[in-house]
C-alpha cells in the first residue's frame, strides 16, 4: 500500500514538473549536444524561435567527423529545418516530416528528442 501511494505521488510530480504552460515559454533557444562514439563524433545546435500561434522553426546546425581506421577524419557540416508544432495539451513540440517529437524540461534545461539530451545555453 505504501508503494502505490509513493508511486501516485511521484506521478504527480512528474506531471506537474512537465506542466505544458510552462513550456511555451522556455521552448525558444538555443540547445546543444556533443556525442563521440567508435565511428563519429558530433556536435549538434538547435535554434529554436516561435513563429506564429502553435508553429514554430528550429534550424539544427551539425559539426561531425567520421573516424576511420581509429583516426579522424575532415569536419563536416550539415544543416536542416524543421517546422514543428506545439501542442498545448501534452506541452511537446512534434516535427511530422521526420516523425519527431520534442520534450522540454525547463527545471533542468533540458531538452529530448528521442534518447538524445540537448542543453540549453540561452
């Protein structure tokens, strides 16, 4: 019985830490990840900014370098935009062309997409 009532209120947390109406306001930004691996390593920026009501634009810019054979190879550059759509019930922003969906974490600066964490910096 104690762990029902431990996991309802934790729930409630969550809920609360992931209230939609604070999102709006801490989505636009500017968010960064680096990720190294045994094949690549990247950096990734996002630039978020509100359009017009629920759309907005983000433009991810992404440094990588391919290794091969253990070394590093020549800084590469790709660009894309995206035009998600915030939606006010579950407080995420979702990119249908590319079937992502964007979680913010305003307490922690935070935001996901898919199992990939960006830091906001702005």
């Amino acid at each position: 019985m104690k762990i029902k009532i431990i996991l309802m209120v934790l729930s409630f947390a969550i809920l609360f830490a992931c209230n939609p109406k604070n999102n709006r306001s801490f989505l636009p930004g500017i968010y960064v990840n680096n990720a190294a691996g045994k094949y690549s390593v990247a950096s990734d920026t996002l630039v978020i900014e509100a359009v017009e009501g629920n759309r907005f634009e983000l433009n991810r810019k992404t440094g990588f370098n391919l290794i091969r054979d253990g070394k590093k190879g020549k800084r590469e550059y790709e660009t894309e935009k995206w035009n998600p759509v915030y939606d006010e019930e579950t407080g995420v922003l979702t990119e249908s062309r590319r079937g992502k969906t964007l979680t913010f974490y305003p307490d922690s600066n935070v935001l996901k997409i898919g199992s990939r964490s960006y830091q906001k910096v702005n």
